[in-house]
C-alpha cells in the first residue's frame, strides 16, 4: 500500500517554541512530533473491473450495480469495464434506451472497438431502429481485423426485419462461409421457406444435418 504523509514538518528537525522564557536569551527549542501517514487503498484497475465482471457472471446484478456506481463516481465516468457492464445490466432488465447509453460512452471511450459497436448496433435493434443498427454493424465490420460471422448474421436478421429477404439471404451466405452454426442454417432455411423457394430450404436443412 502507498502512503501518504498527513500534512505536518516534512523532517524532525527542531522548530521554534516562540519566544525566549524571562532570562533565556536564546529561543528554547523543541523537536518536531513524528511524521504521521495514512494508509491510502489504491487497488489497481484491473483487479475492480474483474470484481464488477465476477459479479455479473455470477448475477448478483444489484451488487454489481452498486458497485458500478462507485466506480463511475470515481473515475467520472470514464471506466469502459463499468458502462459496458452496466450496458449489458440494463438491458437485461429491458431497459435497452439506458443500456444504449452506456455502450455509447463505451464506444466515446474507445471508438474503434468492435464488441462495443456491436453492443451498440444489438441495442439498436431491439429498439426497432433496425436501419442505425446495419449501419453500426457495418461500422464494427471495419474496425474487425478479420471476417466477423456474428455481424453478418445480425445484419441479416436487421434486413428480415424491414422485408429484404434477399439481403439477408446474403449476409446469410456469408455467415456461413466463415462459421456453420446451427442458427446460421435455420434463419437461411427460414427465408427461403418464406419464399416458397421450398427447394433450396430443403438444401439449406440437409446442409446442417
């Protein structure tokens, strides 16, 4: 633990008591009190973002919550561990306008990260803007230093929402060049059912088998 010194003489070195006493004719001489410190908790960053992250995996969402506050309170706002936490919190509770905020300051704090920025275009969605969540998405493609499947299947599922099938069947595809998730092939099976394109839904079903 670092310390600190309460404020006081810096050495021990004698200081004066004031005037002589009657028939003294130098000034009498005292030593200064010892120097007195404080204990000061200086527990690094990254061991409070584990403690907040522990707390939410483990769901113990008030805790964590309170505990964001604090840290927040400190750091102004400026610790990107607390907002995103508290982003993912907020919108666990369905409250996705202020999860939106908070992944926002993230993404002011550190404009180039991608899990942010997907965080971001998530909340989007949710919130019916399903056009500023491509774009974010988009954004996020980027910054990713390789192909990103789970951006190209949110885009898709952003494009079924506002009718364009075939846009999505796109982005579908290129999910799955990177990555053969269950998921990838239902929603592309989905689509082309949708369609009436019953052959190719059957192709995408036997695919995933």
């Amino acid at each position: 633990m670092e310390q600190e010194p309460i404020a006081g003489p810096s050495t021990a070195k004698d200081i004066s008591n004031g005037p002589a006493m009657s028939g003294d004719k130098s000034l009498t001489k005292l030593k200064a009190p010892p120097v007195k410190f404080r204990t000061i908790n200086l527990v690094p960053l990254e061991t409070r973002n584990w403690l907040l992250y522990t707390k939410y995996c483990r769901q113990e969402f008030e805790e964590c919550k309170l505990l964001i506050e604090q840290e927040l309170e400190q750091t102004g706002g400026n610790n990107e561990c607390a907002n995103y936490i508290y982003g993912l919190i907020f919108r666990r509770e369905g409250k996705i306008e202020e999860s939106l905020k908070y992944f926002d300051k993230c993404n002011e704090l550190n404009p180039t990260k991608v899990d942010n920025l997907k965080q971001i275009a998530r909340s989007l969605f949710l919130l019916g803007k399903q056009q500023l969540a491509i774009d974010t998405y988009l954004k996020a493609e980027r910054f990713s230093f390789e192909p990103d499947s789970s951006i190209y299947y949110n885009i898709a599922l952003s494009y079924s929402k506002l009718g364009k099938d075939q846009k999505a069947i796109d982005y579908l595809t290129k999910a799955l060049r990177i990555s053969q998730r269950e998921q990838y092939f239902s929603e592309l099976g989905r689509l082309y059912a949708s369609q009436n394109n019953i052959k190719e839904a059957i192709q995408v079903y036997k695919a995933a088998l």
